[in-house]
C-alpha cells in the first residue's frame, strides 16, 4: 500500500508518501515539511490567521513537492490520509480540504488521522514496534503517557494538567533571554550549569498516578531569577547556566518519576517509546532509557525530524486505519479538539 499524507494542523505545512508492502519495513519516500517559524517570530507564538493562510498557500506545493520526490503520480497511490485534528481549526481546515480536492478528483480513499495518533504510531513506523506499547508524547503542546494498544484503540493514563514541558522550555528560554525554540538553548547551557545550586519543585510527584504539572515551576524559575538579580543587580552566564540546570533536573524528575509508574501500571508492553521535540532533550532521554531499562522493556526514539510534526506518520496512520478497514467520506470535518481516548474524555456533541 502507498499512501500520501497531508498535515496543517500546528505550524509546520507537510505531505509525505509512505509505502508498505506485507513482511517488509515501511518506506518513507518523501518527507516535505515547510516550517513558519519565520512567520510568527515577531509575535512570540503562533498566531492562528497567519498561520491557516501561509497553510492554505503552501499546502499544494508541499503535495507536488511529496510526489515528485517519491517519483509517483496520484495514480500509483493507494489513499490519501491527512490530520483531521486537533489543532488550529484554520489550518486543519486547508489539509483537509486539499485532501478531500484530491480524494474527489481521482477516487482514491480518504482517510481522516487523528494528530496525536500520527505521533502515536510513528514507532511502528521507525521500529517496526508490536502492539501494545506505552508511549509519551512530550512536545511544545503536548505531554500525556498512552497506551497503544492497536491504530484506532488508545487508553490514556495521564498527562499534564497545565503547560507542556516544550512550553516549558520555551518561556524558560525566554526568562533568560535565550533563543527560541527554548529546549535546545536551554539544554546546551545546562550543560555547563551546577544542578545543587537552585532546586525547583517536582510538582505532583506527591500525588498517586501520571498526571503532571509544569506552570509553576516557571513561576518558580522567575522568581530564582529576580532574586539572583536582585541581590547582585545582574545575571551572569553562570547564573543562567545554573537555572537551566536546576530547571532541567526538575522537568527530568517528573518525566521519569511518571514513566515509572506508567510501565509499573502496564503490564505486558512491547517497548517504551517517546515522541515530541522534548525528547531529544540528551537528560530526558538518559533518564528514560534508564527508566525502560529497569521496567526490563526496549527503549524507542524516532530520529527527531519524526518526532516532531510531519506528514509521514499521517501517511503512516492512515494506512493502518485503513487497513482496519477505516475510510472517511467527502463529509470528513475538522475537528479543534479530538481527544485519542474517547473512554477517558467523552467527545461532547462535537464532530462525528
Ligand atoms: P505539537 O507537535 O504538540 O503541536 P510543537 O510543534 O510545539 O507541538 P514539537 O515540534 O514536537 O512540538 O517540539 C517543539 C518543542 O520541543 C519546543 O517547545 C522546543 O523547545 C522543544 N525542544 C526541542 N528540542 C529540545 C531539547 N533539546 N530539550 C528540550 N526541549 C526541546
Ligand atoms: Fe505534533
């Protein structure tokens, strides 16, 4: 099976072809992300018109872009899969109608992904990974542990209740006037900071379970910081290097803490698979090889330009829903909100 996926729904515009012939790895053929960082830079966040427009404009090309370098036309494809949400209704919108166009002028099946399912599966995808497996997403908009235990069947244990870790990252970043996106900026000066000397909360560790909590320890990173600038007027490097290193410890911590009791309450798991731009954080993911290790389970990583928002795991999704017989009509809406684990959190009137 060959299918092309398309993917709007942050800020990144993409469409991939992904093939599967029975008894052989997957094959990605093409992978066109067009990133709009650029874009929004000026406004410290994505900004919603701005980004469903450059979507709606960039979309097509990024399609021609997917087929060209996978040397295919449409007729050689077997479906066409792209996210239906959650994410920004106005940028979901310009995938879905794209790929809707496409399904109706050649009949080729569409199927509708779930966002948080591409990240899901994306396992299978790199590691040829079996069900069921524990996965944590942990990326700028996201941080919940999901059990995965088929491509249409997820039972969520928990997840933050506030911001998510990448968030996290960011404004830390952005307290310390370091670059943006934060995680990177921040990580590379912990490197060189001294993790003893400011210790931040590990916010519900304390409570049983996988919920997390990440806002307050901003706020308490804020407040480390003015007191360091009010008593010596100033920040130094090392003042920086050294806040980072605290902050990092405390985001590491609860990770790992939480991953703990997640494979502790999951019997039966494959492997422990990470995915989101938080987990090239080189602390995060030791802590969580380690974590794996010890629940006695393999540790997966995709390479980071599959851990972050692209269209080969949409591809990828679809063709598993497909495969369990899913299609979606000409009918297929988007979706701001959609939550994986429909036990966990009933969908209220919203959508089909
Ligand atoms: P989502 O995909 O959930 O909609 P997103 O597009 O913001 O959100 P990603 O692209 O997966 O998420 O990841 C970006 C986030 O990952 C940013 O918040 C960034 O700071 C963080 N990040 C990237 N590299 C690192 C790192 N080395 N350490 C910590 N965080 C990192
Ligand atoms: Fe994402």
């Amino acid at each position: 099976l060959t299918f092309l996926g398309l993917e709007s729904s942050c800020d990144d515009t993409a469409a991939a072809v992904v093939r599967h012939a029975p008894g052989q790895p997957p094959e990605i053929l093409s992978n066109i992300v067009i990133g709009q960082e650029s874009l929004h830079a000026a406004f410290g966040g994505v900004v919603p018109e701005i980004a469903a427009r450059a979507h709606a404009e960039r979309i097509d090309l990024c399609v021609e872009q997917a087929l060209h370098t996978a040397g295919l036309a449409l007729a050689e494809l077997d479906g066409i899969a792209v996210t239906a949400g959650p994410g920004l209704i106005g940028g979901v919108l310009a995938a879905v109608m794209c790929a809707k166009g496409l399904a109706a002028a050649t009949g080729l099946p569409l199927v509708g992904v779930n966002h948080l399912a591409g990240h899901a599966l994306t396992p299978r995808l790199t590691d040829g990974v079996d069900y069921p497996y524990l996965m944590l997403l942990v990326s700028g908009g996201h941080c919940q542990f999901l059990r995965v235990e088929g491509p249409e069947s997820y039972t969520r244990l928990g997840g933050t209740i506030d911001d998510a870790p990448g968030e996290a990252f960011d404004k830390t970043a952005k307290l310390l006037a370091l670059s943006q996106p934060g995680g990177p900026a921040v990580e590379q000066e912990a490197a060189q900071g001294d993790v003893r000397r400011f210790t931040f909360p590990r916010p519900l560790l304390d409570r049983a379970g996988c919920d997390m909590s990440f806002s307050g320890l901003k706020t308490a990173l804020l407040r480390a910081r003015d007191g360091v600038i009010a008593e010596k007027a100033g920040l130094t490097l090392q003042d920086r290097r050294d806040l980072c290193a605290g902050f990092q410890a405390a985001v590491s911590d609860v990770l790992a803490e939480k991953s703990r009791r997640a494979l502790d309450a999951s019997p039966g798991m494959t492997a422990f698979a990470v995915a989101g731009g938080v987990a090239a954080n080189a602390t995060i993911r030791a802590r969580l090889t380690e974590i794996a290790r010890q629940a006695g389970v393999p540790f997966l990583a995709p390479p980071l330009r599959l851990c972050t928002d692209n269209a080969a795991m949409i591809a990828w999704a679809g063709l598993e829903r497909f495969r369990v017989g899913h299609r979606d009509g000409l009918d297929l809406s988007a979706r701001p909100r959609w939550p994986l684990d429909q036990r966990a959190a009933p969908m209220l009137g919203a959508g089909k």
